[in-house]
C-alpha cells in the first residue's frame, strides 16, 4: 500500500485507505443465485437470503414462516407452572404455533384471494383478521368477476359504464347488486333468529353464516367455515355489506351485530396460544387488530409484515416491527421481518417456500 500511495498527500491516503477490522468469522457474504446450475423454484427462493436488500427480508421472512409451522410445545421443557393438561407429551407434541393472517381487502379482489384460500382449505392458519372488502369481495367473486384493468382509467367513464376500479382491476356494479339479492334474505333469516333465539351476532359469527349460505369451495370463507377458522372484521360495515345492512336497518329494524363478544374472543385466542406467530399484508385495521391482541400474551412470537408503508408519517401502517416491540406487541428478542413490497408479488412465493411445502416436519395447523 505504500508504495502505491508514495508522493499523495498523507491525509488524503489517510482518509481513503482506512484499515478495516477483521470480519466475524460468523459473517454472511453477499451472493446472488448462479442460474447456470439451472435452478428449481425452491433452491432459487432460498437463494433470496444472501441477495441482500429486500431479497434478504423476503429470505429472513421465509425462515420465520417456516418456523411458525415447524414449532411444538414439545421443542420447549415443560414451564414451573405448567398446568397439567400440557404435561403429557403427546398433548405437547401436537400443540402448535398459533398462526394469525391479516389482510387488506384489495388482496382478496386481486388473485391472491386464491392463496388465502389454499391457506384456510388446508388448514394452516389459526386466524383470520381482514377488512369488510376482504370479505364482501370473496362472496362477491363467487357471484360475478373481477377482470383486470389499467390504473389510468377514466373515472368518470367508468361510473358512466357502471364499473368501479381497485387499482387495475375493474368489478362491474351488477356483481353488487346481485350481491345485494343474495345477502338479503340472510340477513332476514338473521334477523328473524335473533328475534326468536335471542342469538347475539358477532363479527365473526355472520362471516361464519355468510360462509356456510355461500356453499361454494371457490370462497375463501367457505373453506373457513368448514375448518372452523374464525374470522374477525372490526370494521364490518365499512364496505357494500356495511350498505347492505344499512338498507335493511330501514326495511327490517332489529338486527344487532355485537363487537365486544369478538374482541374477547380474538384477544383470548391470543392469550392462550402457546406461541404466537402473525402473518400481516398491508396496513390499517387488520395489522393493528392482530398486533394489539398480541399484547394481551405480552408480544408474538414471530412476525412477518409485507407492505409499501414508510414509517415517517407515524402511521401504524408503515411502522416496522421494532415500534411493536416497544408496545409489547413483538417480543423483545423475536423473530420478526418486515418485507417492503406489493403482498400481490411476493406473498405467492412466501406460501411456495412455505405452507405448500410438503414436510413431515410441518404439518397443517
């Protein structure tokens, strides 16, 4: 180095020519897939880890899946206070990880709708948290289509034409209006069981009804239905179903839908899970949800985010995983990552690297 330096000025060879420190021997060197070893999707997936970037959270977030799944009580030494319904070692070794899955309600209008519902047919999501559009928009798929469209449609020809736009996507308004024949007497029957049972509905209990009327195996909700997955929407009307329901607050008045029995129930599923993971595309309602039941057990146990918030306008939406861990929502010392990007581009490779992965290891929930 000395030579090649002779005659520049000492402070500038100073300043370029810093020594580094020895690195850890536990270092990770940065490599990329070599396509010449003509590579299977797995073994390309895998690779993400030492890409570096958002390959590299993409990567950690596959590990962490595949954590959550692989986890039994049975990994852990029974605690001091253990009750004695988690002594036996059978009863440990098929307690399981509780898995949460959040979801924006665009994702169930986009193709991912077909993801989640692999995820709720075979079991391996304990939980389901969304939005109203996350669910209206799964009945409403089974009675009409979406097509697929450009973002730079003209609105206002679109309303002329009767079709609304989530993104590139287009829905025809008839698909709501047959929405509207088909949910209306359930509602009605609803209405009338309450009258006669004094039933309490839930959230959770009219997604599970709506699931079973809907009788259909391309619905999401269905599948829930069947495997007895609750699903829970705080936020019910805020969509066509919380239309629907408004009209027939004026037709037929009565119907009463109770929040405070589903947030008891989330909340104690949270509480007794054994370990919890949470599973989180997009933002708002159904990230907060899952998250602030997660406080309940005192933080989760793994963590995956997959979003496009930025986290410098304070909002929960873009807040990465460490601001959870100061509320107690993560855990301090958690596997958690967050993965900045459209759930619609990576979400379907995450499930490939994961959950559609045929492993002893890793039975269905």
């Amino acid at each position: 180095m000395a030579s090649s330096t002779s005659g520049a000025p000492e402070a500038a060879a100073a300043a370029v020519l810093v020594q580094s420190e020895p690195v850890p021997t536990s270092a990770v060197s940065v490599e990329g897939p070599n396509f010449d070893n003509h590579l299977d999707l797995q073994q390309l997936l895998a690779s993400y880890e030492r890409i570096g970037f958002q390959a590299n959270s993409f990567g950690k977030a596959i590990n962490i899946v595949n954590k959550m799944r692989k986890w039994r009580l049975s990994d852990e030494p029974p605690a001091p206070d253990e009750s004695e319904e988690y002594m036996s070692p059978s009863v440990r070794a098929q307690t399981k990880c509780t898995v949460f899955l959040g979801y924006t309600s665009n994702l169930i209008s986009s193709g991912l709708r077909e993801v989640i519902l692999y995820l709720a047919k075979h079991k391996h999501v304990s939980a389901i948290v969304t939005t109203a559009g996350g669910i209206e928009e799964d009945f409403i798929k089974c009675l009409g289509k979406t097509y697929l469209a450009d973002f730079s449609l003209d609105g206002a020809d679109l309303r002329r034409r009767g079709m609304n736009r989530i993104g590139n996507l287009v829905v025809p308004n008839d698909n709501y209006c047959k929405f509207e024949d088909w949910v209306t007497p359930i509602l009605d029957a609803m209405l009338e069981e309450q009258t006669r049972t004094n039933i309490v509905w839930t959230p959770s209990s009219v997604i599970r009804r709506l699931g079973k009327e809907i009788n259909n195996e391309e619905s999401v909700y269905y599948w829930a239905y069947k495997n007895d997955i609750p699903v829970f929407c705080p936020a019910l009307t805020d969509g066509s179903l919380g239309d629907m329901i408004y009209f027939h607050s004026f037709r037929s008045p009565g119907l009463t839908i109770d929040i405070v029995r589903d947030i008891r129930a989330l909340n104690d599923l949270s509480l007794k899970a054994k370990r919890a993971g949470m599973i989180i595309l997009g933002g708002g309602v159904c990230k907060h949800q899952i998250a602030n039941a997660m406080l309940i057990r005192n933080g989760a146990d793994y963590s995956v985010y997959i979003n496009t918030g930025q986290e410098f306008d304070g909002s929960d939406s873009g807040a990465r995983p460490d601001e959870a861990v100061s509320w107690g929502k993560i855990r301090a010392g958690a596997e958690s990552s967050k993965v900045y990007a459209d759930a619609t581009l990576v979400f379907p490779l995450l499930v490939a690297a994961t959950f559609a992965r045929s492993t002893e290891n890793a039975p269905a929930l």
